[in-house]
C-alpha cells in the first residue's frame, strides 16, 4: 500500500478528467483505481444530471463517488446510493424562468432527472446538447415559468445554451439581476447556469471533507471553468488544467497538463501520494 498525501480528490468531468473526444485516458483511469485502493476518496463533480453522469462513470470504470448538478446531489458510483440531494423550490426556478423570458432566453430546467426546454426539438444545437448528455428534453410550449409554477417543480438548476461570444455578456447580465441570490456560473463555453445559493462545487467539497471527516488541507480539486472555481478556492490544493479559462488558472495553487494529456494522471502522482 502507498502512503496518502491527499486523502479526498475531487474533480470535474468535461474538459479536466475527459479528453476533447469524450474519453478517459488509460493511465487517468489506472491512476483514479490506484488511488482509490491505496484508501483515497476519489470524487468526480460535474454540472451533468445524475443520470447523465452516472452511466458515464460506471461505462468509464470508475469508482468512488459522482456528485451531479454542481453539488445538489451526490450519490456512490456503484451502488447509486444517494448520500446528499438539495435544490431550489418551484418559487425560486419560477423567478429565474421569468427573469430569462424578459430577456428573451430560451432554458432548459432540470428537476431530477427529467430535462425540460422550451427551446424547439428540430433545434440542432439542443440536439447536440442532448446526444452529449445522453438525455433526451420535454418540450414546454408556452411560458416554461408558468409550467414550473403550475407542476411545483422542485429543480436542481436551469441552463441557457449560448453561442460562444454571447456567453460572458449573458453571465455578467444575470450576475447582475441574480448573483447573491442564486449561484451563476458557466460549465462550458456555451451554457450559463442558475441554481441554489449553496449548491456550488465548493460547498459539495466541503460537505465530503466533513462526511468522510477529511481536513480541508488534505484535499484536492481539479477544474477547468468558472464553476469549478467554489471548489479551487476551497480545497487544500486547488488545481487547474492547462486548458482551463484563465479566470480559473489565476485562482489556481497549480496549472497541470491539458485534460487531453491526461491531467489526473499528473494531479494524482503529485498530491495524492506522500
């Protein structure tokens, strides 16, 4: 048995554990289980559903645990137990649902594990989306708000697909409007996101250092987007891949190698092992 250093890794999923091919490097997966039997606690942290995600990892190999939605749910990799589910009550999606109709967006709403848009099915780009993902939406036609008002839908986050130069424009519009009240953020160059206050990849790294009574100082996280930054600024050593957005690589204790160099490979060997 190796020595730990590191007792709890934490990492996102698309662009830091994958490569650009949506694939894991053999010596990423052979680091993960080679951490994960010398005792360490190895925890992937997407914006993905739970049941996008978890297909994803057990079809990857992988072991330990998934936390989906950016922190509001997290659940074991093999046997699916869920340890922590959060979200926001129908009132709070049905304030940003409006807030994204007077600005003319069109949103997808996630409730667990049903996707719902009311962005038009033949739209290319959601069908991207939805053959990424692996989860197919329902499509709302009329006010999505009204529709979440009138289902009381309890939801996780809403997403808002953007083209590449609109992104930072929207992000900074809803900052304005929505920032301090709910979290926005951006998981990839084309989504903006709003979920609960809390519901950030901080506080889900937080809540595994406590559930699994790890100091904070021996843990880390490896990101490439500005909702992993919770999460770099919280952990014991707080990474970015070198792929990553500059804002995330400023915030960074350590810039490793690309996701397409296998990033966690590198971050493994370096923090997880005394």
């Amino acid at each position: 048995m190796r020595k730990l250093n590191c007792k709890l890794i934490v990492s996102d999923f698309d662009g830091t554990l994958i490569d650009d091919n949506q694939q894991i490097p053999p010596a990423v997966k052979s680091a993960i289980n080679g951490y994960v039997e010398n005792g360490g606690i190895f925890a992937v942290c997407t914006g993905r559903m739970l049941c996008s995600i978890l297909p994803r990892v057990r079809e990857l190999g992988l072991k330990g645990i998934v936390i989906a939605y950016q922190g509001s749910v997290i659940a074991d990799i093999e046997s699916g137990k869920i340890i922590k589910r959060s979200g926001m009550p129908y009132e709070s999606m049905v304030e940003i649902c409006r807030t994204l109709e007077e600005l003319n967006r069109p949103v997808n709403i996630y409730a667990d594990n049903d996707l719902y848009t009311d962005i038009p099915k033949d739209n290319e780009f959601l069908q991207l989306y939805e053959r990424i993902v692996g989860v197919e939406a329902e499509f709302i036609d009329g006010k999505i708000s009204d529709f979440v008002e009138k289902e009381k839908l309890f939801c996780q986050k809403a997403a808002v697909l953007v083209n590449k130069n609109e992104r930072d424009g929207l992000y900074n519009e809803l900052q304005k409007r929505l920032g301090g009240k709910f979290d926005v953020t951006c998981s990839a160059s084309v989504l903006v996101e709003i979920s609960h206050i809390t519901d950030n990849k901080g506080e889900a790294l937080k809540f595994l250092a406590e559930h699994y009574n790890i100091p904070i100082e021996k843990t880390v996280a490896a990101g490439d987007n500005l909702n992993d930054l919770p999460m770099i600024k919280v952990a014991g050593v707080g990474v970015a891949v070198n792929n990553a957005d500059h804002r995330l690589k400023a915030e960074a204790d350590f810039v490793s190698v690309s996701n397409n160099e296998g990033a966690l490979a590198q971050i493994i060997e370096k923090f997880g092992f005394a």
